[in-house]
C-alpha cells in the first residue's frame, strides 16, 4: 500500500530540493552577471582614460577610483593596465582565427584570410558593443598605435598571431608547416597588408568600423596585382 503521507512529504521535498537548486543557480548567475558588469565597467573606464589622457600619464589608482572599487578588484580581471589596452583587441583576434577554421574547405588560403576578416569586422560591431562602445574601440587602436610601449607588444601579439594562423591555413590544407613555406608566406602577406591599413587608418579621421573595413577591402584588392610581375607605372623610364 502507497504511503500517501509519505509520498507528499518525499514529493515536497524534492519539489524543495529542486527550488533550492534553481535559487542556487540563479544567484551564480547573477554574481556571473555582476562579475561581468564590472570587468566592463573598468574597462570602459580605462580605456577611456588611456585614450584621453594617455596610457603611460594613467595609473591604476585613477581607474579605480572612477568606477569606485579598490586595486584588489581591478587586479582580479586584469593583470596589469596593458591586458586592459588589449582586452577587446584579444576578443577580436581570437574571433579572426576562429572565422580563419570556419571558413569553406574550397577557398584558396588568401581567399580564406580575406573573407574571414572582413566578415570579422561585420559581426564584431555588435561583439564590441557589448563591451565597449565601438567607436572607443576604435580611438583604444589609434592609442595602441601611437604609443611605443603599446605598439611594441602589438607587433609582438601579431607575430604570435600569424604563427596561429599559418598552423591553421597548414591545417587546412594538408600540409607540414615546418617544411613547406607556403603557409608562412601567405600569412606573411596578408599580415603585412594589414599592417599597412591599420597605420592608413590610425591616421585618418573617420574612425569608423566602416571606414576600416572598406580600408581594409581596398588592399587587399591591391595584393594579387602588388604581387604579380609587370606592374610598373607610365613614369618609369
């Protein structure tokens, strides 16, 4: 015979029991959701200090001071001032990479590069926005650009970032990238295409995401021709 009694109270129990696990997993939610609130609230501030007063003239204190918490908590989301200089920078290269893997197994390796940046720069408005506005963004990179101290890690976290690219283009195409050169090569000239945007744009006005990316599209039409023999100019004697 059923235990009435004792099936409601088993029932309440695990009804309890099952209240108790959602309540617990909402309140990990919302910390999760606070955490993440103030890692952007220190970044916006941050960068935002970094662009207006300049990245060596700012100083931990100042950024804390903004958002109204203690060192102990900056130093809790970044390790120092520079992984703030290139935290949306990071987001940004680690979505490249990926659109590098996820692009059609046809595409020829610099029609994969091309496609994947610039369907980067579509996508990653609406990415960026939920961090820091885009447009801060974008002076955050004319900063990185003008600073020495800041441009020297950028060149480095560009090397770093075209070994993993080239590792994935060798990937794709079936080859060993220690013995044949052509991934490095192909990485290699894109990269140096991007470079040169970059410096082209950090010195424009227009600091748009479109601007850039429509930059961007216009070099990259240029490498092939830049690459091939027989391009010189009606002034060459």
């Amino acid at each position: 015979m059923v235990n009435w009694e004792n099936a409601t109270k088993t029932r309440a129990v695990r009804e309890e029991e099952g209240h108790g696990v959602k309540t617990t997993q909402s309140a990990t939610g919302l910390r999760e959701l606070k955490k993440q609130r103030t890692r952007d609230t220190l970044l916006r501030v941050a960068l935002e200090l970094f662009t207006t007063k300049g990245y060596e003239e700012t100083t931990v204190d100042e950024i804390v001071e903004a958002v109204d918490v203690s060192q102990r908590t900056f130093f809790r989301y970044f390790a120092n001032k520079q992984e703030a200089a290139f935290a949306v920078q990071e987001m940004i290269e680690a979505r490249f990479v990926q659109a590098v893997r996820d692009r059609p197994a046809h595409e020829a390796p610099l029609e994969a590069l091309r496609g994947a940046v610039l369907g980067t720069w579509e996508a990653m408005g609406q990415s960026i926005e939920e961090v820091v506005p885009v447009e801060l963004h974008m002076r955050t990179y004319q900063m990185i650009e003008s600073t020495p101290a800041l441009l020297a890690v950028h060149l480095r976290r560009s090397i770093e970032t075209e070994d993993e690219v080239a590792r994935v283009i060798a990937e794709r195409e079936g080859l060993d990238l220690e013995t044949d050169p052509r991934p490095r090569v192909a990485v290699a000239a894109f990269s140096g295409v991007m470079r040169i945007t970059g410096r082209q744009w950090g010195a424009g006005q227009d600091t748009s995401p479109e601007s850039i990316r429509a930059l961007t599209e216009t070099y990259l039409d240029h490498l092939g021709p830049a690459l091939a023999e027989g391009w010189r100019g009606p002034h060459r004697a």
